[in-house]
C-alpha cells in the first residue's frame, strides 16, 4: 500500500512535468490541463492508499519503524512535493511576472513544512509508551495527506469552473493564503483525529454507515463529484479548528457517530 502511495505521487509529479513541458513547448490549454487534472487524481490516489496502509498493518500486526519511516518518505512526494508543484504550475503560473517568484516561495513554504510535521509526527512516535499509558491517538497538526487531499479537491473544482487558461482573478491569491494557513496548520499544536480504530473490525454505527454511503454516491453522482472532495476535506479541516470549543460530551458523540 505504501508504495502504491509513492506511485501515485511519482505519477502526480510526472504528470505536471508534462504539463510544463506543454506550456513550453506550446502544447493546447486542453491537453496541459488534461495534464494537471490527471496530477490531481493521483494524489487522490495516494490519499486512497495512505488510508489503507496504515490499517492493513495494524490488522496484521505488522507496525514497524521501517513501515513508519517509509510511509512518511512516500508522503514527502505524494503530498508533499506533488501538491506543492500542481499548486505553483497548475493555479498560480497566472500571477503576474514580477511576484510570480511568491507562488514559489509559499509552494516551497508549504513543502518545507509539511516535511517538518511528518518528522515531527516520526519522533512523537517513536518515544516509548509509559506502562498504564493510555497514548492520545490525535494528530498533532492537520496531518500531510489531508492537507494535501484539500489542496488537490479545490484546485479540481477551481479548474472545472473556470475555462481552461482563464485567468482565475482573486482566487489566485485566496491559494496562496489557504497555502499558507495549511503550512502553519501543518507544524500547528491543533489536534486532528486520527480514526486509527476505524478498521475493518470496527462496527460501524448506523450514522456512519449513512455518511459513508451518501459520500460515495455523491462522489460517483456526475453532479456534484466536483464539489463532493472539497466538501469532505474542508469538514475535516474546520473540525479541528473548532473542536477545542465543543464540549467533551459532543466530541465523544460525534465519535461514536462516526466510528473514531
């Protein structure tokens, strides 16, 4: 599963080069966002990846250092580098020459930090458990993927309501503050689930079966499967900001609902 990540980013990177290259070469606005668009899919390919990896392990007992580590090498790319790329070719080649070198500087910001928390994330967890400790599964920072996963969902639904080429105006530099915001959320102390007990023994309850099944279909409806990915990434985003401010008794029954 990890290196099906670590394909998927390889692919995503691949594929903006294309698109790059097409811009040099004078390729059709078509083919260079055919290009990008295939770059987004991949990363949601590794997200696809990322999610099972982790919980394959542990069902067969397999956690390990080597698998930790490898894991966060294969997100540098995925969701790391990929995003960071799509983002300063795909959205921001449209601002103006003389700042052009911003959407570089806040590409390479986000890559820089998103590196940083998963260092972070390899060195929290590799300090032994105290006997009777009962270790907080949250993740310290929105974690890389799904950072990534909301990067790649807005500029899917940017790129299918904009014409290809157009220049996108004030979106432009609302990225490049999402972009930002997402590199201090990332090395941020703001606490994420982590729904690492959601696995294939989990029961589910009856609303998250519901949530899960209406999430699929409006991602397979022709309608809103535009709208659907940025829909559950940015929940996932504005819940961890809000959540400090909800009561303990809410969070608990908002995780029993949904199964974390």
């Amino acid at each position: 599963m990890t290196a099906g990540n670590l394909l998927c980013g390889f692919l995503a990177v691949l594929s903006i080069f294309k698109g790059m290259h097409g811009e040099i070469t004078g390729a059709s606005l078509t083919e260079i966002h055919n290009f990008y668009e295939k770059a987004i899919f991949f990363i949601f390919g590794s997200c696809i990846f990322d999610l099972l990896d982790g919980r394959l392990a542990r069902l067969g007992g397999q956690e390990s250092p080597f698998g930790r580590e490898f894991d966060s090498i294969a997100d540098v790319i995925s969701f790391g580098m990929a995003p960071a790329l799509l983002v300063s070719k795909a959205v921001l080649f449209n601002l103006p020459a003389e700042i052009e070198w911003i959407g570089w500087a806040v590409s390479f910001s986000y890559l820089l930090c998103g590196a940083m928390r998963l260092a972070r994330f390899n060195c929290l967890a590799a300090i032994p458990e105290r006997e009777g400790e009962d270790r907080n599964t949250d993740f310290l920072g929105i974690p890389i993927p799904m950072a990534a996963g909301f990067i790649a969902s807005l500029t899917f639904l940017l790129s299918n309501f904009y014409e290809v080429g157009k220049d996108l105006g004030a979106w432009n530099y609302i990225l490049v503050g999402v972009m930002i915001g997402l590199s201090i959320l990332m090395i941020s102390n703001v606490r994420y689930p982590s729904f690492k007990k959601v696995d294939w023994r989990t029961k589910g309850s009856v609303w998250s079966i519901l949530l899960v099944t209406l999430s699929v279909g409006l991602l397979f409806n022709p309608t809103t499967r535009w709208y659907t990915p940025s829909v559950i990434f940015t929940l996932y985003l504005i819940y961890g900001l809000i959540r400090p401010l909800l009561s303990k008794k809410m969070r608990h029954s908002l995780s029993e609902k949904i199964g974390g």
